[in-house]
C-alpha cells in the first residue's frame, strides 16, 4: 500500500497498476520486463525493475524511470534503512542512495551471488542471496545466504541455512517490531 492504493506490478513488462478498492487503474506501461518491489522513501515511492531500472512517483499514479539500465543487471529489491534506500542487484551488489546525486547509489558490500531479497527490522539490514530466475540471467543456480548489514559491517548469518534450502531464497521478511539480532 502506497499513497492510498494497492500498487501492482507486471510480471512481463515493466507496467505499474493500482487498486483504489473499488477499480483497478493501468498507470504505467514503460515495456521492458518485470516490476519486483516497491519502496517509499522521501517524497517519493520507488519501483525496481528488469534489469537495473528505478522508477518513481509522487502520487502512486504518474511514474517517472530515475535510472537506466545499468550494468549490475536486475535491480531485485528495495528497503530504506538508516535514511538511505538501499537495492540488491543480481551482481551481488547491496547498493544505497541518499536521495541526491547518482540514483544508482554507492556499493555497499559485494556478495558472489544474486541479492534477491532485502529487509530492515529498523534496526539492521537482511538480504538473502540466491541464483538468477531460470532464463533471466546468466546463472539459474546460486548458493543460499542470508546477509545482516548494521550499518557499518555486512555478517553472514545463515551457514546453517544451506541444509535447509540449498539453492535459493525467494524471500526475507523482518517484522519492524521484532529484533532478530542484536546490531
């Protein structure tokens, strides 16, 4: 939920719709492939698409893309953390931005595989690792990790998860209200 509607993106194309709880609104249809997260930060929510595109909007309704194509490959998720907006690419890099200067961000910490999943208890930063999507990258294969960012130093802390789920994580969901270590 962002600015009062339900905000949907398109599994095939880079399309944004949203549900005002009465009528579903086609916003957006900017080609390309594949809507995955949404994330408000400042005045503004942001979407992250195929291949490294970063979209915004005021309103939920008129989107602008805020940053191209870029060379890391997809853009899979977004948290905001510590007033920063931070995005896992399929290159491995967990990047963040301020809000002024490049949208790209600067390289926070680098890991071998895909960042597919990010999120924030409010107090530190998680992201899972995982391989490409079969047929969306180079790699449909990759190790499994969960990663803790406290706002200084990136700790593995999933060894024990490789035996549990030996390829890939979809997913990392914190509750805010819920400390899961102590940062």
């Amino acid at each position: 939920m962002s600015r009062g509607f339900l905000l949907i993106g398109d599994s095939l194309y880079d399309r944004i719709g949203r549900w005002d709880g009465r009528r579903f609104y086609d916003d957006m249809d900017a080609g390309g492939s594949c809507i995955y997260d949404f994330a408000e930060f400042g005045e503004y929510v942001y979407t992250v698409a195929y291949a490294g595109a970063l979209y915004r909007s005021r309103d939920g309704i008129r989107w602008e893309r805020v940053l191209g194509y870029y060379g890391g490959g997809n853009m899979w998720s977004l948290a905001v953390y510590k007033g920063r907006l931070f995005t896992g690419y399929n290159n491995g890099e967990l990047r963040a931005w301020n809000g002024t200067g490049d949208p790209g961000g600067v390289l926070v910490f680098r890991v071998p595989n895909a960042i597919f999943s990010v999120a924030t208890d409010g107090v530190c930063l998680y992201f899972g690792t995982c391989g490409d999507a079969v047929g969306y990258g180079a790699r449909s294969s990759g190790i499994a990790d969960v990663h803790v960012y406290d706002g200084n130093n990136v700790f593995l802390i999933s060894l024990g998860i490789r035996n549990w789920c030996p390829k890939d994580i979809s997913s990392v969901s914190v509750s805010p209200r819920q400390q899961v270590i102590k940062c």
